[in-house]
C-alpha cells in the first residue's frame, strides 16, 4: 500500500512537472499574470457551460383516427423512422393491437430522433387531425453532464500520468502496479465515458412517445362491458356449471356418511324410547 501511495504521489508531481515545463517556454509574461491566466480560462469555460444548456425533451401525442387510417400511420411513422438517414431515428417500442372485426384498435410508438425528425413526425401527425392531446416534458441535464466531464478530465490526466510514470519505471513490481492501475482507470474511463454518451444522446435526440386509438373503439368504450357481458354469458354459464357439479362431487361421499350416522341416531332414539315406555 505504501508503495502503491508512493507511485500515485509520483504520478501527481510528474504531470504537476510536465504542465510546468509546457508553461515554461513563454518567458515573455509576467507573474502576475501568468497567475491570473488559469483562474482567467478557469471563469471563461464555466461562463461557457453556463450560457450552455443541456435540455432532453420527451413528447408525448395521443390520437384518435378511423380504422384504416390507425395502421397505416402506425406503418408510416416507422418506416419514415428507419428510412430517413438525417434524423437518426430509433424505433424504442412499437405495438399494435387490431380487433377481429378490424373495426377498431389502438398502437403505441415510442421514438428517439433528432429535433428536426421529431417536429417532422409531429407535424404529420397533427396533418391528420386527430390529435387529442399532446404535452412536453423537459429535464435538465447540466448538472449531470458536467460531473462526467470533470471526472472525464480528471481520469484522462490520471492515466497520461501512470503513462508517463511507465515508461520511466525500472522494477518489476513497479511495473506491475502501474499496470493494475492503468487497467482500473481505463474500465472507469470507459464507463464514464458510455455514460457520457447516452447523456449527450438525451440531449442530442428526442423522445416522441405515440398513443393511436380508432374514433370507433372510443365511441364504444361505454357499451364495451354490456357487450363483453353478453360474449361471456355462455362461457360463464358453463363455468358455473362445472363448479355445481365439482361441488356435487366433493359433498356426495359426506352427505352419504351423515345419512347412515342420522339413521342410526333415530334407530337407537326410538329403541330408548320403546324401552322407556314398556313397564
């Protein structure tokens, strides 16, 4: 552990020595403001992140269209999403389910794509003149996304420095560890950078979340139970049935027992009784 500490320390002071050197060679400036310089990049890179926002809307639709119309939306929302190269679109969740009849349904589209795919799919669906409603959800993703770059910036320095430390190392076992460190930050950097990525993925494309049903299937919710009632009856009534009779059949042995115990109860109660009566 020791030595392990003293290979870190020494990864430090060599990467604090190299920045040094790179500094070094504009001999031109002043102290000061070779002292003011970095707090100067400092304040202007989190001006620049504050000016900039990391927004990731999701949008979600709900329409209500005619029979035929339903599946051949549900049809060409998917195919624009696959075929059309610049909105690098991703088709998330897709279902739909029809009635036997083809009278009615519904089908669901959840979509990633960019902002120019999204507002292209919205505005055909709005062509349509269906929509029943439709709303926006925005997150703020700023905070998160400027964790990951600092830890980003932070573990790419680490390694350039176990780099540099490697090929100034001469023992074995010093070898050794900077080799299992490097292995431990470069697994962390790669997840930090994968989250990175789905990160920017948020805020780079957009979510539209679809809701299609018929006018039919809406204009019929009222009277879908009495309907579904009347399907059920015959159904029902043989389930019933077979519940009467499994019953029949488990209380059948019982009532055969408490039949033979009630006739001889009345048997013996009446030979008590003859017994008491004779003199």
């Amino acid at each position: 552990m020791t030595r392990l500490l003293g290979l870190i320390l020494i990864a430090l002071s060599l990467s604090a020595c190299s920045k040094k050197e790179e500094s070094g060679p504009g001999g031109g400036a002043s102290p000061a403001m070779m002292a003011a310089a970095p707090v100067a990049a400092e304040s202007a890179k989190m001006a620049d992140r504050a000016e900039q926002r990391f927004l990731a809307y999701e949008h979600r639709v709900s329409l209500e269209v005619d029979a035929p119309q339903l599946e051949r939306l549900y049809r060409e929302l998917q195919d624009a999403c696959v075929n059309e190269a610049t909105w690098h679109c991703t088709v998330m969740d897709a279902s739909i389910q029809l009635e036997r009849d083809q009278r009615g349904g519904t089908a669901h589209l959840n979509l990633r794509a960019s902002p120019e795919g999204v507002r292209a799919m919205r505005k055909r669906l709005a062509d349509s003149g269906g929509v029943v409603s439709q709303g926006t959800h925005v997150d703020d993703l700023g905070q998160p996304i400027a964790e990951v770059g600092k830890r980003l910036e932070m573990l790419k320095n680490y390694r350039a420095s176990l780099l540099d430390l490697q090929r100034k190392a001469t023992k074995v076992e010093d070898l050794i560890l900077i080799a299992e460190k490097l292995a431990e930050t470069q697994s962390e950097l790669e997840a930090a950078t994968g989250q990175n990525t789905h990160l920017m993925d948020r805020v780079n494309r957009e979510v539209l979340s679809i809701d299609l049903s018929t006018r039919q299937t809406a204009a019929r919710s009222l009277w879908a139970p009495i309907g579904n009632a009347f399907r059920e009856f015959l159904p029902s009534l043989v389930r019933a049935s077979a519940s009467v009779i499994e019953a029949v059949a488990y209380l059948l042995p019982w009532a055969i027992v408490l039949s033979i115990v009630v006739a001889l109860f009345i048997k013996l109660r009446r030979k008590w009784r003859q017994r008491k009566t004779t003199p």
